[in-house]
C-alpha cells in the first residue's frame, strides 16, 4: 500500500509544518490523487515488513517485534494516512501475532 496505493482521500488533520520543507518527509495533501506516503515512510516501512515476515524464518526476540511495532505507531504519527494504512496490521499483530498473545486473553 505504501508504495502503490494512489488516493485523493487526505486524513491529515494538521499541516506538515517545519518536517515538511524537507523532500525526504513531504508528502501528498490536499485533494490531488496520489501516493500519500513520503520517501521516508515508504523506505521505513520496509524494514517493519521484514520484522513481521523475518520472524518466521529466524527467531526474533519478543522484544524486538514490540520495539517494531511501537516504532512504527510512533513515526506513523507524522502522516495520519500510514495510521490509517497500518490499522489492520496493528490490530492483527496485536490479537494474533507473538505481541498479542496475553493481550489476546482480554478478547477471549
């Protein structure tokens, strides 16, 4: 979705404001149609993808596919568009996935 999804739907509820003058973080707004994600999240989120795929392969620590899945919340911020891109990957990896597995308990 980050790297081929074109939508004229903008979720931003703020500007992008200083982050913006920079090409690597300025991404699309507005009504224009277009890829919503700037450079920065698509190069990112690559390598979340590779934490979520790597750790059927190679044991990952617990730890780290949190510390992913934190860090991915967080610099998602910065684009409300990723947020809601991210969502359902989000509420999967936290009902399914390794990070879920006590929070799955409240569902359950």
């Amino acid at each position: 979705m980050f790297h081929m999804f074109k939508t004229s739907v903008d979720f931003n509820v703020v500007g992008q404001g200083e982050i913006g003058r920079y090409e690597f973080f300025r991404h699309l707004s507005g009504n224009a149609h277009g890829l919503r994600i700037c450079p920065f999240g698509r190069a990112v989120v690559l390598a979340y993808v590779a934490v979520l795929l790597g750790r059927n392969v190679v044991a990952i620590p617990e730890s780290y596919v949190r510390a992913a899945l934190a860090t991915s919340g967080v610099l998602a911020m910065l684009n409300m568009n990723a947020v809601v891109y991210l969502l359902p990957v989000w509420a999967a990896e936290l009902m399914w996935g390794s990070c879920g597995a006590h929070v799955g308990l409240m569902w359950g």
